[in-house]
C-alpha cells in the first residue's frame, strides 16, 4: 500500500505497554514516510509519547473524532472497547487495512493454571506486536522516549544508581527492606541512591529514604519526562517488573530486573539494552498470575524472598563489572 497516507495505532495502557509500542512506531513510519500517524490511548499516559517525531496525533479516549477514516488501523489493544472503535473509524468503502494484536491468551491461560508451558520461543512485546502486522520489520534499536526541552534541576556530581522500588502489584515488589539492604550495600561501595517513582509509590520511596542514609528521594507526581531525565544521570538502574523498567530501557541504561510472579515468557523483559534479570527458577509454583496479585496466594511469597540482597549484590557487581 504505497499510497497509505492515515495510519491510527490503538493501545490504551499502561505506561510499559505503551513504550513497547516505540519499536512498531518506528518502523511503521520506516515503511511509510510519508503517513500521518495517530495514535489513541489514555491521556494520562500521554507523556511517553508526547515528543515523539513519528506520531502526527495523539487521540485520547475521552475526545477522539470518529469521523477521520484511516488507510490502515492497528489495534494492539485487541479488547472490547478498541474493536468497538475500529468499527466505528473504518472507511465506509472497506477499504481500511485493519490488523489486531494476537495475544497469547492461551500459552499463558496454561502457564499460570497449570504450569505447562506452550511458549516454543520467548518473545517480547514488540515481537509479538510485529508479528500482527504483514511484512513489519523491526530495527535493532530499543524503545524510544523523547524528553522534550525543559528545564530540570541540575544534580550535583555523583556515582548515581537508581532504585525503582515501586510496582502497581504487591508480587511483582521486591521487598523494601531488601531494598534497603542491596541500597545500603551499594552507598558503602560509594555509589550515590536515587528513588524514582510516580505517585503510588510515594510512601515506599519515603520509607527507603529513611533506611538509606544520604539517598535522594525523586518519587514525584508521576511526571514521566523529568523521571526520565533523572534516570538518565544514573549507572545503572534497579527495578522491579514495572512502567519504570521500561522507561529506563527506553533511556538506555543498563537495568537489573527483579522478577518475582511474572515470568519472561510473557514477553515483558527489557527489550534490547544492557540488561540482568534476576529471577527464583526453583519454584513450582511461578508464575502465579500474567498482572500480579495483591498477596502471594502460597503465603511464602520465595520468588522475592529467596532473591537475598546479597546475591542480588553480587551478580550486579559481576554484570556491571564494578
């Protein structure tokens, strides 16, 4: 379709999912300069696409105009609600290319019920995203988010780290005191602490604020593009299965994972950087959960548990040969 010339792409959260949406951005505007390209999601997460050069629009759940007609519409949400609006923004000629995300409801349905995996291959989100759409081919690069131009306060010289201890699922969080600890560890090795988080997560910023003496607490109001600058100054970045993973993948910095109930088959690991991925393989009884739960439902909660801070430690040193 050389004359594509309206594209709309659909996902509506969460901030993860949407940064995973960059590499398909990319090369969908790689494979068709010359298109306009719209993009509809929830406006709260507007910010990490907000600057990006590929996008024309972005269209927002709550005022989005279903009179425009698109040449080819791509759906990676694939729910209820955005099967509804792609019926509605078709052409009334038939001729929109529509193609929908085709999630692995199955592979991970048996994964988490009954711990049989059906995952041939392990692929990541904007793998599976890719291979939705006809003849898309991903580049080598990461994920993308532009930060824009604004002010921000300078920090003062230091060997930054940054700690992510925040998850919107209590278990896919690594404990705050084993936060603590492996943040305690690294500020005798003279590294410098950040906390980085959104709003959910002010309280458990505050609270390692309190346990790790000279730590610089830069949770905020979820104000992603400042979050975003900050975690650029850092090394390296710690975190759990989280929005903030991903943001540190798109900034491309090097970034240890803390996996507990999620498992790297479902395809959210941090796409194409310098990455550790630290997970309890012993277990019989991970994953749990594709989202996470609020408590672990065998009430040892050992994939975090077992993952010591000491070892975490280690394997960090090793990774980022420190």
């Amino acid at each position: 379709m050389s004359n594509v010339k309206k594209i709309l792409i659909i996902r509506f959260s969460a901030l993860g999912d949407i940064l995973l949406t960059t590499p398909i951005i990319r090369s969908i505007k790689n494979k068709y300069p010359d298109s306009e390209i719209d993009f509809l999601m929830k406006k709260e997460y507007s910010d990490a696409l907000k600057f990006n050069p590929c996008i024309n629009n972005l269209l927002f759940l709550d005022s989005y105009d279903t009179k425009t007609n698109f040449d080819i519409i791509i759906d990676l949400q694939n729910n209820l609600l955005s099967s509804k609006i792609v019926s509605k923004k078709k052409s009334g000629n038939g001729t929109t290319k529509v193609y929908s995300f085709r999630k692995p409801q199955l592979k991970k349905f048996m994964l988490v019920n009954f711990k049989i995996n059906l995952y041939k291959e392990i692929l990541q989100i904007p793998e599976m995203y890719s291979a939705s759409i006809p003849d898309l081919s991903l580049d080598e690069k990461g994920l993308d988010l532009y930060l824009g131009d604004f002010g921000y306060m300078d920090l003062q010289k230091g060997n930054y780290i940054g700690l992510c201890p925040g998850s919107r699922h209590f278990t896919k969080r690594y404990p705050i005191n084993y936060f603590a600890e492996l943040g305690n560890l690294f500020s005798a090795k003279g590294f410098n602490i950040i906390l980085f988080g959104g709003e959910s997560d002010k309280m458990i910023c505050r609270e390692l604020e309190n346990k790790i003496p000279g730590s610089l607490n830069l949770c905020n109001d979820n104000d992603l593009l400042l979050t975003g600058r900050y975690i650029n100054e850092c090394k390296f970045v710690i975190t759990n299965d989280s929005g903030l993973m991903h943001v540190a993948s798109a900034m491309q910095k090097p970034v240890v994972a803390l996996f507990g109930s999620s498992v790297k088959e479902f395809g959210f690991a941090p796409y194409k950087n310098k990455n550790l991925l630290l997970e309890n393989n012993s277990l019989s009884c991970r994953p749990c959960s594709h989202y996470g739960r609020e408590e672990c439902p065998k009430k040892h909660f050992n994939c975090m548990m077992k993952l010591m801070p000491s070892l975490v430690y280690k394997k960090i040193i090793e990774f980022m040969e420190i």
